[in-house]
C-alpha cells in the first residue's frame, strides 16, 4: 500500500513538470511568432 502511494507521488510530480515544460514551450513558440511579424 505504501508502494503505490510513492509512486502515485512520483506521478503527480512528473506530470506537474510535463505541464510546466508543455507551457514553456508555448510560450517560446509564441514569442518566436511574435518575432518572426
């Protein structure tokens, strides 16, 4: 039980990174677009 707990913790944690990095990247995107006009 405690096993699935931690890696239930380890999941939350990655996913919130994946988000983060996911809307970096957009926003890097926009920027260049923003450049490129």
């Amino acid at each position: 039980m405690h096993m699935v707990e931690r890696i239930q913790q380890r999941y939350k944690l990655k996913k919130k990174e994946i988000s983060e990095y996911y809307t970096q990247g957009k926003m890097l995107l926009l920027g260049l677009d923003l450049l490129r006009q």
